[in-house]
C-alpha cells in the first residue's frame, strides 16, 4: 500500500528522536512526539467515521496539535481543508456545505458557537484537545492513496464573488515540495523561524513540506511578533514571510546585522514586496531578501534565484517542472499579457464547478493565472497587474467583488466598488467606494458595522467614501484605476 505525502514526508521521520518544533515557550517536540500526536488525532478522526476522500476542515489556532492535524489526515486518506480562523460563521457554513465537509476541528472554547454551524451543514464537530495525550483511540492503519488522490482543499475566492475549492492531489503538493527543496537549497541542517499562519498554502504546504522532506526543525511561532523575531532569529537559518513581516522588522530600531548574521535566507511571497523594502532590508541586515510567486491552486510558480541575481520587482524565474507563458492577446501595453502555467503542481479543479474549472484552462491545458505580467531578456518574470482585480493585504486574496455584492444589498447604496491602495506595511489595503441610491444618504459607519459581522476582519474596507457616481469608461466599465489614482 502507498500513501505518496506520508511514504515521503512523515514516514522517513517518524522514529527519529530529534527535534521537530521549537515552541514559543522554549519547549521542544520531537518528530518521534510529533508523529505520535498526528496518530492519536488519526485515530479520533477514524472514530467519528471519516472515511477516505471525506473532507476534514478545521478552524483552529496554530498550535503542534494543529499541525498534527495535517498529518493525521493524510494518514487517513482525507482531504484536508485548513479554513481561516478570522471567518464568520455565515463564511463557515458555506465552506462546510459547499464541499460536503464530514468532520469539523475547532478549539474547546468555540465549540458551543460551532455546533449549530456544523449541524446546518450536515458537519460533525470534533474539539482539537489542548494535550491530545488524553486520546486513547488506536492508530489507524495507513491509508492507500494515489498520486492523484485529493490530499488538501483551499478555498479561493473568485470574481462572481462565490469562493471555489482548489482540489490539491498529493502529486500537486509534492511535486512543488521537491522543486523548492532543490533551489532553495533546503538542507537537514537548516532552521526555519516559521511565525507565518498554517491555514494558508504558504505557511503550511510551502514552509512546513520543505523542512519535513529534510528533516530539519523549525521554531513554531504562533503568530508574528517582531520583538520575539529578534530574540529567536540568531538560531535560525532560514525565514519565510509576506511583506508585512519585513516592514514590521525593519520599523524595529534594534533589527540589524546582530540578529540576522546567522541567517542564510529570507523568502517572502503571497503580496509583492516593494522595491524600497528590498533596498531598505538589504542595508540593514546585508540580505537580499529572495521574492517568489505562487497562487493557492498552482503553490509555487518562479523563484528568484538562490544563487544569482535576486532583481527587485520581479518573482524570479519558473521552477524547474513548471512551464510559463504569456498571452499577449490579454495584455494592454507592449510585452505585458496573462500568465500561464503548466506544470505537476497545477491542482486538480474547483470543487463541484466544472465550468469553472473548463474556464480556468486554455483549450491546450494551460492554466490561465489571472495575473499580467513581463518577462525581460534574462527570463525574469514581473507581476505587472492582475487581470481579475485581487486584492492582497497582508498575504491574504480579497476579491473585490464578494463585498461589494454585500454593500450593494445595503439600504440607500446605488452601487459599490472594491478596490486596494498600496500600503506600506500590508502591501495593499481595502477601500470602498459608495454610490447612494437616488435621495438617499446612507450611513457608512452604519454599513461598516453590519460588514464587519458578515466577512473576515481582513477583508473589511479600511477606509470608506461616499461618492456621487462610479466613474466609467464609454463601454460603461466601472474605472478601479481612477478610484486608486483619486483615493489612494
């Protein structure tokens, strides 16, 4: 029997007495602890009757359990579906109905709240114990999976403002782990100071994959805080992060050389990274920071390179198995189209969305992207805009068109527009330009209030205007470059 993530992440270190995590409070978790923490949860999920090919959600704070989480689920064939702890619970119940989730995890304390959640969507509800020593289930028997078999679902949010599943296989996860091991130059001796969420792609299958395919620790933060950064950073070897972490860092007057002499490399992705972080951290510390890009259905698309030239505003170049091109038929200036990939680690399709799917695939298998870039004369790629106006604040999608469908419904709003603003510390920021309804006057604040308990905090507009009219072009398009130009 064969189960691809297990047999090449897990199994190899499932005996091994070294240390896995280094936690916040200066305790330690061996692999060995590691692997039987993921097997006691393998064997709770058993007991509720999850079966292989059910999905698994969880809505939990980062923790080792909430790792082991992953792992457990991989042994016992389930897709995986990690969701954001900032969801409400009208989100929550969407994402559990939409893909039929058999089993949700939430921590002790959310479990009164989530029980009505669950029982609507037709969901168990299991609690992730503080110590789950107490379990005394056995351990399951590995599942068989194959290369194709679904390993993760990550929802994504798309235009028409319903959010869609990205089916993941374990050969999607793999293939990408494999590629970023090799030109990062991930080594057993290497430490990953990992303050990065673990509901997201980047945090979980980006970070978490490489250092488990060599073997090597990590110091598992539960959150980002840069004054733990710096205490921590002089034992690692290797940082991951969105932007955001850099600026916060660089704002630190004690950040510098000290604390990032030992260090042999920063990564940072999910959100562009502005050319004056780059040239800021590179003074202060002496390290070019390393930007790559990747989507929640494809991981990893291009990387600079670990040993060459890291340029500033670009992502780097493909990954060694991934194909990239360009359309120019989708672009608006010389040399600019949309992105398209191909390659082992494009996923398998949205979940119950056929449509979709066919859409996101040129008739020759290319995904399209979404995104319009550049490649120069070097074969450096360059984000240059995207396509379907995504907002990244913080490392996290926002699609305009999910708030605006709720802001719109409001009373005395004509019309809305979602747009983001660049922002120093999260890359982009949430704006939200109003229309009233003619003879009416609504009330932002009121608006806000009633948003702020109907989507995720992160996708809450920061700054709200009343304006008289949209501006639109001649083919009555709404113009989100003159609302940034006006309000940004």
């Amino acid at each position: 029997m064969a189960n691809p993530i297990h047999d090449v992440l897990f199994a190899p270190n499932e005996a091994r007495e070294t240390v896995f995590l280094h936690l916040a409070d200066g305790s330690t978790l061996t692999h060995r602890a590691f692997a039987t923490l993921a097997g006691r949860l393998a064997g709770l999920i058993v007991a509720q009757g999850v079966k292989p090919g059910d999905r698994v959600a969880a809505q939990v704070e980062k923790s080792p359990a909430a790792l082991a989480l992953y792992a457990a689920c991989v042994r016992v064939g389930a897709v995986y579906l990690p969701l954001n702890t900032a969801y409400t619970h009208e989100e929550l119940g969407f994402f559990l109905s939409d893909c039929a989730v058999s089993l949700l995890f939430c921590d002790p304390e959310h479990e009164a709240d989530l029980s009505a959640v669950a029982d609507a969507a037709g969901a168990g509800l299991a609690v992730l114990p503080e110590d789950p020593a107490i379990l005394d289930h056995p351990v399951p028997a590995v599942a068989d999976r194959s290369p194709d078999d679904l390993a993760a679902m990550l929802y994504t949010s798309g235009t028409t403002g319903r959010p869609k599943g990205a089916m993941l296989s374990h050969e999607n996860l793999l293939s990408n782990t494999r590629a970023l091991v090799e030109i990062w130059g991930i080594r057993p001796g290497d430490t990953l100071l990992h303050a990065l969420p673990i509901y997201h792609s980047h945090g979980l299958f980006v970070a978490t994959n490489v250092m488990l395919l060599r073997g090597a620790p990590m110091i598992f933060l539960p959150k980002f805080d840069a004054g733990l950064m710096l205490r921590l950073m002089p034992r690692a070897t290797v940082m991951m992060g969105v932007p955001t972490f850099y600026t916060r860092l660089l704002a630190e007057p004690a950040f510098g050389r000290d604390q990032a002499g030992h260090m042999r490399l920063f990564i940072s992705g999910s959100a562009p990274l502005l050319a004056q972080t780059h040239e800021a951290f590179e003074a202060r510390t002496g390290h070019r920071i390393l930007e790559r890009y990747g989507l929640t259905e494809t991981s990893m698309n291009t990387s600079n390179p670990l040993d060459g030239e890291r340029r500033a505003g670009t992502v780097g170049f493909p990954l060694p198995d991934v194909s990239l091109r360009l359309d120019a038929g989708t672009g608006e200036g010389e040399g600019i189209g949309e992105i398209q990939v191909k390659g082992p680690n494009v996923f398998r399709g949205y979940w119950g969305l056929k449509e979709k799917t066919a859409e996101a695939f040129t008739g020759d298998g290319w995904f399209r992207t979404g995104d319009l870039g550049t490649i120069d004369a070097d074969g450096y790629v360059t984000i240059v805009g995207r396509e379907k106006d995504l907002i990244i604040t913080g490392g996290l999608n926002v699609y305009p068109k999910e708030i605006e469908t709720l802001i719109d419904a409001e009373e005395g709003v004509e019309e809305s527009a979602v747009f983001g603003v660049p922002d120093s510390d999260f890359g982009e920021r949430v704006i939200a330009a109003v229309a009233p309804a003619p003879g009416s006057s609504p009330d932002l604040a009121v608006i806000a209030e009633r948003i702020a308990n109907r989507v995720a905090k992160f996708k809450q507009p920061k700054e709200w205007h009343l304006v008289d009219a949209l501006p639109r072009n001649a083919m009555g398009k709404v113009q989100k470059e003159e609302l940034r130009r006006h309000h940004g």
